[in-house]
C-alpha cells in the first residue's frame, strides 16, 4: 500500500515538474538601435503574464524569451514585443 501511494505521488509530482517546464524561445528583433530599445521590450514582456525571463541583444537584434506555455503564447509574447514598435519574429533554427 504504501510503495503504491508512494509511486502514485512520485508520478504526480513528476507530471507536474514537466507541465511546469518552461519554453525559451529566441525572437529577431527589428529596429533596436539603444539602451532605451531593450528597456521598452522589457517592459513591455513584463505585461505579458508567463514570461519568466527576457534577454535583449541590441547588438544581435535578437531577444531570448522564457515563458510558461501554460499562462501564454509564442504569438502572444511576439505581438507584445512588435506592438511596442519592434517588429519580431522566431528566428529560424539554426540561424
């Protein structure tokens, strides 16, 4: 009884440990020229509820979002960034 309990707990706590996982995702970002460019898009994702982290490159026009999959979308997260005036999209595997 208590191996089966146990199991049964061990499986939960797993399936939550993969749901929780969070997706990263590296965007190419147009139009960022500054400092001040890389502040807009942070807070810009910081209104996105499930970004859990952001990482701007101004030099490599590139900006490096993690996200709860959950609590939102790449096309969500995308449009924040393109809606403060820096058109982004996912940057093509192995580019």
């Amino acid at each position: 009884m208590r191996k089966s309990i146990l199991g049964l707990v061990m499986m939960a706590w797993v399936g939550v440990a993969i749901a929780a996982t969070p997706k990263q995702v590296v965007l190419n970002v147009k139009n960022m020229t500054c400092p001040a460019c890389s502040i807009t898009i942070e807070k810009a994702l910081d209104q996105v509820p499930g970004v859990t982290g952001r990482q701007v490159n101004t030099q490599a026009g590139t900006v490096v979002v993690t996200f709860d999959a959950e609590r939102t979308s790449l096309p969500v997260v995308t449009r924040a960034i393109t809606d403060a005036g820096f058109p982004a999209s996912v940057r093509a595997k192995g580019g």
